[in-house]
C-alpha cells in the first residue's frame, strides 16, 4: 500500500488534523484560555470549510475504494459548514455549568461524526461505507444523551443508540447478501455483477432500509420525534440536517453506482416511501404542540421532498438534491437557534403557545422565525420555493408526473401547520409574552447567516431560473 495517499484525502486530512488540534487545546489549556475554546473552534471549523474547498479535483485512491469530485467535496463543505452553525449555536448550552467543562468532548464527538460522513461520501467499497456510517452515528448516540443529568436526554439516547443499532444491522446484513451474490465490495465491480435476482431484491431492501433510518424515511422514523424532543437543541439541529444531508448524498451514490440496473425496483421503493413520508409527517406535525417535535415531522416531510431529487437518478436531481439540503440547512438551523434562545429564557421546552405574541415583545426574533418558515413552506420568493421547484421538476422530468401532484398538494398541507406558528407569533394574544431576549453574539451572527443565506440564495434561483426560461424561449 502506498501510504502517501492518505494525505491526498485532503478534505479528510485537513479535518483530523483541525480535530488534533481542538484535542490539544483541549488537552492542556486551563484557567483563562479556555474562553477562547469556543471562538477557537468556531474560526477552526470555518477554516475546515474552506481548506475542504480547496481542491476539487477528480481522483481514485486505494484501487478505488475512495473517491473525490467536485461535487462530493462540495458536498462535504456544506456539511462542514453546516457543524460550524451548529458549534455558533451551542456557545449558551456549553457555557452552563452542568455542560462547561465537557465542551472539548462535544467537539470531538461532532467531529467524529463529520469524520464518517467524509468517508460516507467518498465510499467505493461497502466496507468503507459501513465505517463511515457507524463513525458518523456512534458519537452521535453520544451527543443526542450528553445532557446526562436530564432524563428526557438520557431516554433520547438509548432510543437513538438502539435503533441505530438494529438499522445498521440491517444494512450489514444486505451488504452481505451482495457480496455472496457478487463476490467483489466495490461498487463499480459490484454494479457490473447486479442481475436482479431476489436475493438481490432483498439485499437492495435491506439496505435501504438501513439508511433510511438516518435520514428519517417513513416508515424508519420513530425514534425521530423521542430523540429530537429529549437530545439537547444544538444536537437536534445537526441530526435534522447535516446528518441527513450525507445520508441522502450517500443513497444516492449507492443507487447509482450498485443498482443501476434495478431502477424500477429502487424507484418504487422510493416512490412508496416517499409519499408515506411527506403525507403522515405533515398530518402529525398538524397535532404537534412541542415546536421540537413539530420541527422533528416537518424534517420527515423534508426527507421526502429530497427523495424526489433521488427518485430521477439522474444529474439534474443531483444538483437539485444539493441545492435543496442547502437551503434546508440554513432554514432549519434559523429556527432551531432561534427556540434554543426561547428556551433558555423560560427555562423549559417550547410549545406552539409559547410563541403567543413574541411579536410584540422579540420583532426582529419574530421576523427571522417567520422568513425561516416561509422558506421550509416554500413560499416565493425565499430560497425554499426555488428548492422545492428543483426537486419537483427533476421528478416531473423523470416522469412522475403523480408523484409531483401528491407532493404538490403536500406542501398546502405544509403551509397550514407552518402558519399557524407565524399566526400565533404575530395574531395570537397572550397576556404574558415571552419577555424580551438579548440573545449571544454567536447566535446573532448565526441567525445573520442563516437569514442572508434564505434571501441570497432565493434571488440567485430567481435570476437564474429567469436567465434560463428567456434562453428557453429563444
């Protein structure tokens, strides 16, 4: 083996190595210093952001195993950047008291994590695969329970680590079906060999199975509510959308690459599921009253949108796909920073009527959670819509016209239980509002981000889908 290549893994080079570094600030600094650790992490993981963009060259390491392209490294920045959100939004909780000295473990485990969906992404060979999961998911079980002196945290976890456990055993064991079936773990060798057989079939159902469970599908999705309401919010926040971003990227590449000739079987799989997911979340998120298990149905509605990026297979729903956990991203995070703030200030978990008239008392919190919800509706002009008009075109334009209209009719759904939050912002009356907040710095500047990404990234889609229906015209 040549041992060079490993440092040719440069998006993963340089995360291990801003890793040992956070582990030795970590390691030795006292007093003082340590109040320097979260910005120092901040600056660090935004440093990882851009040190992964820095090369976006096509290679193929270890006989093909490994894999990077321009779109996979892009891909990995947004979920670098997507962990620097989270670590803006932790600075309140990891300054707690219960919390204050287990911050170098919480960034760790979330770069631990970041560590496996590196290599999830850039898996050719199913043994590499099944590390990168089980390292993006076994911190995770730990982060979700690090709030060990809350019992709703400590429940959270055990569900998280035993469904995860069940999920993976699964996955593995259709990755077994597939190696007796094909001889070979490489998914270019393995895609050759793929005949369809039912054993195939099975290992192909396993598998989906597997990693429909991180990204929340229907019907693998009921730890999500548990987990989302009793894990600490920043937590909640990583799993809605960066640990589901690298799980949708990486089925995708297994369809693909593996089962390229069973698409009409993995695209009915993908058309059941999908419409299970967007109409049973979006009827329970109806009934939600806690606004973290409103948030965990509505992220299962989320991942059912994406799966129509999926279901085309082709390059279109690929960029699409992207695009969407983009805009996803900066939209969930708004409104999980901006409960996390609520919560700290009535001290307990935040339910729809909590919400009743912080307009009058927190505007301009008021006006970002609203510009947050219109995008995840899919209100024009916000990033959401152009999102959601992606993803329904690269479906239409793989021919599922139906498929299209049910999630179209979906999204009315949507709008109404995302509604009736603004509604209870801005109409509802309370005559104890929660009082006015003076959030963090950290979450300012979150929120900022968050905020310019959903109107930034909603008049780019609109000049480009206005730039591309005048040469469509022409």
């Amino acid at each position: 083996m040549n041992y060079i290549q490993f440092f040719e893994m440069r998006p993963e080079a340089s995360l291990i190595g801003i890793y040992l570094v956070i582990f030795l600030y970590d390691l030795f600094t006292t007093g003082h210093n340590r109040h320097y650790f979260h910005p120092f992490v901040c600056l660090s993981t935004l440093l990882l952001t851009f040190l992964t963009l820095s090369d976006r060259s096509s290679m193929t390491l270890f006989g093909g195993m490994y894999e990077s392209n321009a779109m996979i490294v892009f891909m990995k920045a947004i979920l670098a950047f997507g962990s620097m959100l989270v670590i803006l939004q932790s600075h309140k909780w990891l300054r707690d008291k219960n919390t204050f000295y287990k911050q170098g473990e919480f960034y760790i485990l979330l770069l631990s994590t970041l560590v496996g969906m590196y290599f999830m992404l850039s898996a050719r060979h199913f043994l590499l695969l099944f590390v990168g999961v089980e390292l993006a998911s076994l911190p995770l079980a730990c982060l979700v329970a690090f709030d060990k002196y809350r019992h709703n945290s400590a429940e959270a976890g055990i569900k998280y680590i035993l469904t995860s456990m069940f999920s993976s055993a699964i996955m593995l064991y259709g990755i077994s079906f597939l190696y007796g079936t094909t001889g070979t773990l490489y998914f270019e060798d393995m895609g050759a060999l793929i005949t369809g057989s039912p054993i195939q079939i099975f290992a192909l159902v396993m598998f989906f199975a597997g990693l429909g469970f991180k990204i929340s599908l229907v019907p693998f999705h009921m730890w999500t509510a548990d987990s989302y309401q009793g894990a600490p919010t920043a937590v909640t926040a990583y799993m809605s959308v960066v640990s589901k971003g690298a799980a949708v990227f990486t089925l995708f590449i297994v369809l693909i690459k593996v089962f390229g000739s069973m698409v009409s079987e993995w695209q009915t799989i993908i058309y059941i599921v999908t419409i299970a997911s967007i109409t049973l979340a979006n009827l329970m998120a109806l009934k939600q009253r806690y606004l973290k298990r409103f948030m965990a149905f509505s992220s299962i509605s989320q991942a059912g949108y994406i799966m129509l990026a999926v279901i085309g297979g082709k390059s279109m729903g690929m960029t699409a796909m992207v695009f969407y956990i983009m805009v996803y991203m900066v939209a969930n995070m708004a409104v999980f920073a901006i409960i996390e703030t609520i919560e700290w200030k009535i001290k307990g978990a935040v339910r729809r009527e909590t919400c009743n008239g912080l307009y009058k008392t927190n505007p301009r919190l008021t006006l970002m959670m609203t510009l947050a919800l219109f995008s995840l509706a899919g209100i024009p002009p916000f990033a959401g819509f152009f999102s959601k008009f992606f993803v329904f075109m690269s479906a239409f334009d793989a021919g599922f016209w139906l498929l299209v209209f049910i999630a179209l009719v979906n999204t009315v759904i949507s709008l109404y239980y995302y509604l009736l939050i603004v509604k209870a912002m801005y109409m509802e009356p309370n005559d104890n509002p929660v009082p006015t907040i003076k959030s963090s710095r950290y979450i300012r500047v979150e929120l900022a981000i968050c905020v310019a990404g959903i109107i930034l990234m909603g008049i780019c889609s609109f000049i480009y889908t206005g730039i591309d229906s005048i040469s469509f015209g022409m």
